[in-house]
C-alpha cells in the first residue's frame, strides 16, 4: 500500500507570495491532517479535513487555508508569505481522524521564505 | 490550553541498556496514546500505539500507560544506536472545552545511544 504522498519535497519563496502544498493520503484514509514543524515550536496543528469538510483547526492565522477533494487529496495554501513561515510542512493521513486512529506522516514539504 | 508534556532531554544511554522516556498529558478525556520516532531530517515515523491501562509490547518497545494518573511511558530495550532520534509522545486531547479533539504532540526526548 503507498504511503502519504506530498509534493513539492522543497520550496523556496520570497516574502509577500503565497504557496500551495499537495498531499495525497494512504488509500482508503479519509482523514488528513496537516501540522507545521519548526525547531522551537516543534509539531503544531493546522487543521483537519474529513470528507472534504475542515473538521478542526488550529491556532494558525488566516492565512493558512486548505481543502480536501471527493478522493480525499488535500491541499494547503499559505498566503503573503512571512519568513517566520520557514518551516517543515507534514501531512498526516489516518482512518477516521480526530486523533482515534494513529497518523501516518509524509515526507514533508520544507518551505523556506526568504 | 491543553498540553503534552515530555522530558526534552538529551537522554544518553550506552548500547545495550533501557531507555525510558515519559510523557504526561492534561486531558481526563484522551483515549489514544501514540509514540513516534523522528530522525534527523525525516518525518515522524509510528512506532507504538496504545489505547488501554497498563503495557503494550512490540519487539524491544513497551507502552505504558496509567490514564488516572494521566502518564505515558516508552520502554526501549537493548538500546541500539539506531535507536538513536527524537521520540515524540501524541495523545488525542482538545485544545479546549468544547473543541474536537486532535493528535497533540510533546515537544519530543532526543536520544542518543552510545556504542
């Protein structure tokens, strides 16, 4: 069974841009979820998607967004990039989401806003 | 806010010994208990899952968890420096009274395993 698929692996970006990330859960997931991870902050969540509907989300500003599609890929953007957006990007797949069934990780998007 | 707490170490353990890593948690509610393993550029990697009172064991890793007193632990025997990462603790808590629960994470224990 293939993993969690993210892509692009790395971006590179200038401050006031915005940036889209793409996930493609493991088959049969329907829960995706999506944290960002900095050295000092270590993981923190962005939100969650569930069929297509945000189901939670996290203490991030506006400007972070995403969606899901009926094949449960998801997407995120990042508008009016700021350099304290520099950060590993995760998407995280699981069964039923809201943190009953374990996560299973992709390899990430590292974004870096100069 | 609701919290995961672990010991952010570095925790250093010779080759061979028990590595014990702690995590407790703020929310009576959490029903599934989850430790990753990070290496050093990867991404988090699910090692061990545990939904009930008392141990889980697979291969050299044991789960504990005591919900009453909100407390998890990892249990890595016969430490091999390839076991030598960040382990991060996640539980299914709320942020807040009245919000949906989500996968917290510790801010994570490195180890580090000496030959």
């Amino acid at each position: 069974k293939a993993g969690v698929t993210q892509t692009p692996r790395y971006l590179i970006k200038t401050r006031g841009q915005q940036v889209t990330l793409s996930c493609s859960p493991i088959s049969g997931h329907r829960s995706v979820s999506w944290y960002q991870q900095t050295p000092g902050q270590g993981l923190q969540f962005l939100f969650e998607y569930f069929s297509e509907t945000q189901r939670n989300k996290g203490n991030f500003p506006g400007r972070f967004s995403g969606r899901q599609f009926s094949n449960s890929r998801s997407e995120m953007n990042v508008s009016t990039l700021e350099l304290g957006d520099s950060a590993l990007y995760l998407c995280a797949s699981s069964l039923d989401g809201q943190g009953g069934s374990p996560l299973h990780f992709g390899n990430g998007t590292r974004l870096t806003v100069t | 806010q609701k919290e995961v707490e672990q010991n952010s170490g570095p925790l250093s353990v010779p080759e061979g010994a028990i590595a014990s890593l702690n995590c407790t948690y703020s929310d009576r509610g959490s029903q599934s208990f989850f430790w990753y393993r990070q290496y050093s550029g990867k991404s988090p990697e699910l090692i061990m899952s545990i939904y009930s009172n008392g141990d889980k064991e697979d291969g050299r890793f044991t789960a504990q968890l005591n919900k009453a007193s909100q407390y998890v632990s990892l249990l890595i025997r016969d430490s091999q420096p390839s076991d030598s990462a960040t382990y991060l603790c996640a539980v299914n808590q709320k942020r807040s009274s009245g919000s949906a629960r989500q996968l917290t994470f510790g801010s994570g224990t490195q180890l580090t395993v000496l030959p």
